[in-house]
C-alpha cells in the first residue's frame, strides 16, 4: 500500500471514528473563545536600528474545557494587519498559541501567560530582507472586565529568534517587545446537534 493510500485510508477512519463520537454524545456542545483587536508598539529590531514601530493584530483563542470561564486555550493563525519597526515591515504569522487565562484577585481581573510558535521575515518596502526566520513568542497580559463578554487589557509580547533561514548576518532579524493594548470578546456558545431530516422552524 502506497502511502497516498495508506493516508486516506486514515483519513477515513478517522472521519467514521469523528462522525461516531458525534453521533453517541449527549447531543449538545459547548465552545468558549475569546476574539482580541489589539495594538500597540514595537520596540527593537536590527533592521531598523531598535526605532519604534506600530501593531495592530487579531487574534483568537478557544479554551479546551469551555465549561469554565478560566484554563488552558490554544489559537491559530493569529496574524497582524499592520506589523511595522520604523520603515521595516515584520512579517510575523504565530502558527499555534497555547496558553492559560484565570482570575486573579477581584473578580474583575485576569491574568494570561502564553507561548507561540512564530514564523517570520522582514520587508522594506516591496524588498524581502533576507529569507525569513522561526522563533517563539511568550507573552503576559492583564485584563479587567468591562462587562460580562467584554476585556480591556494590555500584554507584553517578546519575540525571540531561534533559527534564521538564511546565514547572511547583515539582513538576520532579531529579537523584538511588542506592548499591546487589547479590546477582548468573550462568547459562551451551545449548539445543539438534532437528526439529519429534523426541519427547523
């Protein structure tokens, strides 16, 4: 059996196995997320000669047991519209997040620790400083609630080079703080899941 076959025939499996487990549940499902807006500034970049620079980022994160407002969550794809260090643009994707948000103190406050696999380069102007970069970017923030599904907060977020994919020390990004303020969504959502020929008024 080829692998192409042997990928499939997995994929298969896994999809009966998926549809089964759905099909044997208690019939309704839980999700909490949380969806930040955020921006800020930039502070130290090689390129740029440490100059100040601007943020503006979207990010969101579902938390592994949603049944409690606090724990473990994890995200994808988080990205940013505007990425700059002085006229250096950094293009950084955070692939997977996974971090831990809980209430600390009055019931207003949250404190949140997280750590990002980050894949990135630098651009100046339409010109591709070098040919990229992995690194890893923890972050710690602090949140007051503003009401029962809205945060305020601000969270300080290193990023830290580990593997340049090009030796050319002259275009190497480097390690770069970006100070974020955040405007957090919080939603609680239930879906319940009802047989295929059920009609919905």
């Amino acid at each position: 059996m080829t692998k192409c076959r042997t990928f499939f025939a997995a994929l298969l499996l896994t999809s009966f196995a998926f549809a089964y487990g759905e099909n044997s549940g208690s019939g309704t499902d839980w999700s909490r997320m949380i969806t930040q807006f955020g921006f800020g500034s930039t502070v130290g970049d090689p390129l740029s000669s440490n100059d100040l620079g601007f943020t503006v980022t979207f990010r969101n994160f579902f938390f592994l047991n949603p049944k409690l407002p606090d724990g473990a969550y994890v995200g994808f794809f988080g990205s940013t519209i505007v990425h700059t260090a002085g006229k250096t643009e950094i293009g950084d994707m955070r692939w997977g997040t996974l971090g831990y948000r809980s209430v600390f103190g009055p019931e207003w406050l949250s404190l949140d620790a997280s750590v990002s696999f980050v894949q990135g380069s630098r651009m100046t102007g339409s010109e591709l400083n070098g040919s990229g970069y992995i690194g890893i970017g923890p972050a710690f923030g602090a949140y007051a609630a503003c009401g029962d599904n809205l945060d305020l907060g601000v969270s300080v977020e290193p990023v830290f080079n580990l593997l340049s994919l090009k030796s050319d020390s002259s275009v190497k990004a480097k390690s770069y703080t970006d100070i974020v303020f955040f405007i957090c969504f919080k939603n609680l959502l239930k879906s319940e899941r009802l047989p295929w020929r059920a009609r919905v008024e």
